[in-house]
C-alpha cells in the first residue's frame, strides 16, 4: 500500500494512472508531492507503460506501480480493501486534470463531503474550454445549500438535457459518478 503517515481527521489515498512518456508526467508528479505535502494525503502512481522507477518520486509520499491496461486494471490490482484500509478516502483522478493545491483545494471537498455525509462525491467538471469549475465554491447566485432531488430520468430514447449554469449549486445528486475525479470514503469503496 501507499506510505501512511498522516497526522490529521483526513488521510488521503491519491490515485492517477500516466504514460511515462507523457511530456506532463513531471507536472503530474508535482501535483501529486504538493498535495501529500500538505499532510493529509499519500499517493499511488501508475506508470502503466514503463518501469516503476522510470519517474523519480518522494517515496516517503508516493508509491509507484506497473498495471497495464485501462485504468480500472490499475484500481483492481492497487487498490485493494488492503491496500486502502488505513485511510479515510480514496480519490481518484485522470492526470490531466489540474489538482495541484494551488488550483485544487482537495480540503475543502473533504470539509464538503463530511459535511454533506456522503460518500461518494466528484467536483463538477465544467466552464469554458477546458477549465474545470471550483470543486467547491459557490455554483449559483441563489443556491448556496444543497439542490433537491435528482432530476428524474428523460422518457426512454432521449438525452438528458444539458444543465443550466443557474441551476448549479454545492452539491447536487446525480445518478452517475463519472470517472474522471471521484472521491469515495474508504466504507464506499
């Protein structure tokens, strides 16, 4: 398993899959150090196409495996109860999202999470090009809680309608967790 030693409420296990020969793989890495420097996280780096120690890293504060394959591979192989069972929350993330602490304040979904009660959570990947909306500031004007139910599923054969950015708030419920930033607390996984 990853390297423990947090000291806090919150202990983070980080988890993002990356090609070695991926020109980002260095700002992977860093996003990755600057998060468990802060003191609540460590992390599991798969390098799904070289050799684990083909990328330097801290490995007081990260481990390095090779799962080849699709990054479910990687969840089923690394991320066993074992592996996350002295943590409180596995997040999982694509690497070429931007969660370094200076973009990403992986502590406030936390707070939101705990908060809310839930146990799978996701910030809502959204805004022009390719930004993604704060994780968690405010999403409307007017909404400053939770929304309502769920919308309810379109008649059989249509889309779902495209959100409306009004209708945007702290948290919402949906019917599906999309893979690109989930975060589940250890029970959820």
């Amino acid at each position: 398993s990853a390297p423990r030693a947090c000291g806090t409420s919150f202990c983070v296990l980080l988890a993002t899959a990356v090609s070695s020969r991926d020109t980002q793989v260095a700002k992977v890495v860093e996003a990755m150090t600057a998060t468990c420097r802060l003191g609540f996280a460590r992390g599991v780096l798969n390098l799904f196409d070289a050799d684990p120690l083909a990328v330097r890293v801290d490995t007081t504060l990260i481990r390095t495996t090779t799962v080849r394959g699709f990054k479910p591979h990687f969840w089923k192989a690394e991320l066993t109860p074992e592996a996350v069972a002295a943590f409180t929350h596995v997040f999982l993330y694509d690497s070429d999202l931007q969660v370094h602490p200076e973009h990403f304040r992986l502590w406030q979904l936390l707070g939101l999470m705990n908060t809310t009660g839930v146990h799978i959570m996701q910030p809502a990947p959204y805004g022009s090009g390719n930004g993604l909306h704060k994780a968690t500031s405010q999403r409307a004007v007017k909404a400053r809680g939770l929304c309502g139910p769920p919308t309810p599923a379109p008649p059989e054969g249509q889309d779902w309608p495209a959100p409306r950015l009004g209708d945007r708030c702290v948290a919402c419920r949906v019917s599906v967790v999309e893979v690109k930033m989930p975060l589940f607390t250890v029970a959820a996984w």
